[in-house]
C-alpha cells in the first residue's frame, strides 16, 4: 500500500500546553505541532509566530488572554513558511517584525508555499478560509533588533544568526531569563524539516551561534521546551547530528554518481533507529533529502516548492 502523502493522513488533534517559563513568558506546545509564544513587556505584548490560520490563532490568543490583557504590539515570526506566519491577522499587532530576506521569500514564493504547506498538513489548515491573504512584514531588519520590554523586564534581543532552515530565519532571546526561542533552527525530540534549508552552513556556524548564548531554557520550533543548560545543549546537538548524518548519508551516495532514490534510502536507514519516532519524521525527509541533493549539485538557493512538486518528490522516493 503507497505511504499516504506526507501528514495528509494526520487528522489526529494534539493536545496543546500552555507554559508559563518565567513571570510573563509563555509558550504553547503540541506534541510536536509548530510551537509558539509570548513576551510582555510593561504594558504591551511581543508574540512569538502566528501559527497556520487567524482560526487556530484566535483559539491561541484565547488562552493567552487567560493570563495577560496587554495589547499586541509586535508580532515577530522567526521565517516565513506558512503554518508559521498565515495566522497573523488575528493577532492585530502594531508592527510585525521578520528578517529582511524573510520578506524577500515571501514576495518570492508566498504563495507556492501557502499552497504547499495547506496540501501536506491539513489539519494544522483550520478554516482556511480564514486566512486574508500572505502576511507581510511592517519592519524588518538585517542583523538584530532591540525591544526595550520597560520597566524592569529588560530587552528581547531579535538576531539573524546566519542561513539554516531558511535564509531568513531568526531568535528571539531574553537575555534577563536565558530563554532562547529558537525557532526551526532546533527541534527538541522532533524531526527536522530541511526542504528550504542551507544544510552546512546550519550545521555548523549558525548552531555554533546558537549554541553560544548559553541559554538555560529553549523553545524549538516544535517538541517540548527544553529547561536547563546541559538539556539545552543536548537540544543543539540533537539538530546538529541529524543534519551532520543527513550530509554523510546523501553526501556519499551524491559523490558516486548514486541517484536520489539511493540517497533518500540511505539517509532513511540511518537516521530512522534515532530519530524515525519523533513527528514528522516520515513527512519531512522525502523533501529534506531533495533540497539538500540539490545543494550538493550545487543549486545554491532552494527550489520553490509547489503543490505539484512536492507530490512528485514524494511519488518518485516512496515507490
């Protein structure tokens, strides 16, 4: 029996848990759904992403308003993938912030991606309808952005810390906590998607980056929150090996004229015993193990992913 299409057959609700990390920090997980956040500062809000509809970001808000009444006055999202950004309407935010290249992708294949992402995960799609249009950024930047929070909440530190699972992707760190949301740039106990990523420089000066904030509490793209410094790190390295497998593995079937099919298998065995029972894994790794084949023959930008596409990925590495 074929393999159903990426998570189309995921239909199974998760179950959401709202964290409160320190007085005024907050993150919602989901068993491995794209994780989210929040910030206060004296007498405003800072949100972490916007999930994947204004529906499902409303339902977030909610449980958000259980705890704190300030108005929203930056929404930031870390990249611009849809389940990420396409909810943001609900958040009426003053300014959504991004990096400048993650506006740049946006203009450049917004739209491909909306339609991509909806068509391998639709249950994260909740009231489609919902969704007004692409979400574009009011201020972006280039290397690090300061939110003075007021009072004695300190700052949110905003940076760009090089390539990795897009070209745009940012942290946002409070330094007053140690608390590092890292965005898809790590994942704690769930898989990796690397379909847009630049895999070698991921692997190593951007995580190197993120390694040495040294926090001592991180929220992932997806997976738990990871607390305290060692589990941290462990997070970090976790990402780093499944990448630095991934490059091995495809790295040697590409460099002996092997095909794309023979990579994906070999990247599959290997990396399956460890990581095959974390989400998304089977989802993600039909499009991780092409855009990295793609980079190894040298396609310095990654391909722009449709709808079409991506079902031909997946038919030609799953038969």
């Amino acid at each position: 029996m074929a393999k159903p299409f990426a998570s189309s057959a995921d239909l199974e609700e998760k179950e959401q848990t709202l964290e409160v990390l320190a007085d005024g920090v907050y993150a919602l997980t989901a068993q491995g759904d794209p994780n989210i956040g929040a910030i206060e500062g004296e007498d405003f809000l800072v949100c972490f992403e916007a999930m994947a509809t204004p529906t499902a970001a409303k339902e977030w808000l909610a449980r958000l308003r259980e705890h704190t009444d300030k108005p929203i006055r930056y929404l930031v999202l870390s990249h611009y993938h849809a389940v990420r950004v396409l909810g943001a309407s609900a958040f009426g935010a003053d300014a959504i912030v991004a990096h400048e290249k993650t506006r740049g992708l946006i203009a450049e294949r917004g739209k491909e991606d909306w339609a991509s992402e909806f068509g391998r995960m639709p249950r994260l799609a909740k009231d489609p309808e919902s969704v007004p249009g692409l979400t574009w950024p009011t201020v972006t930047f280039a290397d690090r952005m300061t939110i003075d929070l007021g009072g004695d909440r300190g700052e949110l530190v905003l940076e760009h810390l090089g390539r990795g699972h897009t070209e745009g992707d940012i942290v946002a760190w409070l330094p007053r906590h140690r608390i590092l949301y890292a965005g898809d740039l790590v994942e704690a106990e769930a898989a990796l998607y690397t379909g847009d990523a630049f895999h070698r420089e991921w692997a190593s000066t951007t995580l190197d980056r993120v390694a040495s904030f040294g926090a001592e509490m991180l929220i992932g793209g997806r997976g738990p929150v990871t607390r305290g410094r060692a589990a941290v790190d462990a997070a970090v390295e976790q990402t780093r090996a499944f990448l630095t497998v991934m490059l091995e593995r495809v790295g040697e079937v590409h460099a002996r004229g092997g095909t794309l099919k023979e990579a994906f298998e070999a990247a599959h065995a290997a990396l399956a015993p460890d990581y095959g029972h974390w989400p998304i894994f089977e989802h993600c790794l039909p499009f991780d193990v092409s855009r990295l084949w793609d980079e190894l023959s040298g396609i310095e930008r990654p391909v722009i992913w449709t709808a079409e596409r991506d079902r031909e990925v997946w038919a030609r590495l799953q038969d």
